[in-house]
C-alpha cells in the first residue's frame, strides 16, 4: 500500500526517524510487528527491506519507524523528502504476547532493536503493567528515545560499551540496577544480547519471549528465506515470528 513521508530526520548519527501516515490497519498493529518496505519503484532493490513499527498513532493516522543507514537500501531511503510516496506491505508477523493481568515486566532493547520496544512499552503501560526498561548503545552518541520510554516506565537504565551514558556495560550488567526482575521479560537486539537476556531469564526462571532478525526476501512466509532454528523445528522468521519463546530459540 502507498503511504506518505510525514517527516524524516536523523535521531542519531546514522540512523533515521520515518514518520508515514496513509491508508493503513492502524489499530490492527500488534507490537513487535513490522513492515516490508519497498525502495524506489523496486527495480534497483528487487527485495523489500524489513522494518520494524516502532511507534503507531491510529487517531493521526501515523505510523513512525527509526532505522539505520547500513548499506544501498537504507541509504537510498534516507534520501527520502517529506511528502514522498512510499510502498510498503504490512503490518507482518507475530508481535509480542502481552500479559493478562497486570504484572512487572522487564524490557531489554539494543541498538537498533530499540524501536519495536516503543510499541510495546507503551502497549504494557496502557494495560497496568509496571514496566522496568534497560537500554544499551555503543556509545551515548548513539542514543536515541529514552524520553518516550521515560513517559511509560516505571525505570530506563540506559547502558553503554564506551561508559559514556549509564550504566557502562552491557543491558546484563545494567540487570544489576532493576529494582525487580519482573515476572516476564521481553527483548529486541543483536544476537549475542539476544544469547545473553535468554540466558538471564533461564537462570532466574522467568518466561521471555524475543524478537530474531534474518535477512528476509518475501517477508510473508512464501520462500523460506529467512528460517531460524527451534526446539519444534526450523521455523519462518518473517511469519512464524519475528518473537518467540526464548526457551524454544536455538541461538
Ligand atoms: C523483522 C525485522 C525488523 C527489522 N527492523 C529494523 C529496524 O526497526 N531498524 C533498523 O535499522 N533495521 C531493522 N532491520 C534490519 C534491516 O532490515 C536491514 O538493516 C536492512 O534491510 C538493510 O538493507 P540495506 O539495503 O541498507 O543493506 P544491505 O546492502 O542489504 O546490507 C548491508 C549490511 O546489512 C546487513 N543486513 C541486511 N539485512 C539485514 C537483516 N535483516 N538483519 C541483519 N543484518 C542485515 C547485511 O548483512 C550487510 O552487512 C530489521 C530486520 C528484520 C528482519
Ligand atoms: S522471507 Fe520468505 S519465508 Fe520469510
């Protein structure tokens, strides 16, 4: 479907923020759900690029994604004025489980898997949850959307590789500074974090569910493009996923 560039700016070195309104299922959005987004007209770049819905707006119809520029498709998106048409597919996938009574939930976000989390923060807020988020960067110049976070959190520790803001370390060692460790855990980033947080919950006991990321062709569960290894199996990122039951991920 044809949705149109709100505004477009950069929130960190790198890394672009795309607000798009248009004719979309606004209220249908589950958090954790992403889109396919066509660049140019498709000849140039055959396949759609991934990105996931980091914030959604039904009553202004808007939809926002933040996304780094890592080679030709990002780049040539970043290129994108207000007001251009943009081709996207969407929403896909299967979003975050979200609790039935209210219950402390942590949240563990790296990089540029700190956008679907906005989503979900929100979304755990709404519903009564208490919700304790750990963010980690590279570095503090890489930070971006603590303060939307801060609006919905009961804590943001942010945590850093270079020490530069927060806690300096990684989101495991920013596990230190929970003032609980919550009956759930969610999270999105690199896999080694992703390695780290399934191993912090094992050890604890407590049920988490994240989000994988593979390289994708269709995007709707057609090529078996983008498989990952389960305990039931090989399974479809794109439709299968992309959030599954830690304990049933084989990183
Ligand atoms: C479900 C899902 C949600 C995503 N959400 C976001 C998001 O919210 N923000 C964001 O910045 N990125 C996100 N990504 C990653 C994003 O799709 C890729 O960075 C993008 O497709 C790269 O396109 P490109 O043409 O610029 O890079 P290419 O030229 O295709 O590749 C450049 C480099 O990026 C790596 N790369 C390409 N695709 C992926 C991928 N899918 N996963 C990991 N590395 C990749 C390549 O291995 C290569 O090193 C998501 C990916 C998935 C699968
Ligand atoms: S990208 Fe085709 S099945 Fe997932």
């Amino acid at each position: 479907m044809d949705m149109q560039v709100v505004s477009h700016s950069c929130v960190a070195p790198g890394v672009w923020q795309m607000e798009l309104t248009g004719p979309f299922a606004y209220g249908a959005v589950q958090p954790g759900q992403f889109l396919q987004v066509l660049v140019g007209n498709g000849q140039t770049h055959v396949l759609r690029r991934p990105i996931s819905i980091g914030h959604v707006c039904s009553l202004q119809e808007r939809l926002t994604l933040v996304y780094k520029v890592v080679g030709r498709g990002t780049h040539e998106l970043s290129q994108l004025k207000a007001g251009t048409v943009v081709d996207v597919l969407g929403p896909l996938g299967q979003g975050y489980p979200l609790p039935q009574a209210s219950e402390d939930v942590v949240v563990f976000g790296g990089g540029l898997g700190i956008p679907p989390l906005r989503q979900l923060v929100e979304a755990l807020h709404d519903a009564g949850n208490r919700v304790h988020v750990i963010l980690g960067w590279a570095s503090g110049q890489d930070a971006f959307w603590i303060e939307h976070f801060s609006r919905c959190a009961e804590q943001v520790i942010p945590a850093t590789d270079d020490g530069t803001l927060g806690v300096h370390g990684t989101v495991i060692d920013a596990a230190g500074q929970l003032s609980t460790i919550g009956q759930r855990v969610y999270a999105c980033g690199p896999k080694p974090m992703l390695y780290a947080v399934q191993q912090w919950a094992a050890a604890a006991g407590i049920p988490a569910w994240i989000s994988l990321e593979e390289r994708m062709a269709c995007g709707v569960g057609a090529c078996t493009g983008c498989v990952c290894q389960t305990t039931s199996g090989m399974q479809r990122v794109c439709a299968d996923g992309p959030v599954f039951r830690a304990d049933e991920v084989i990183l």
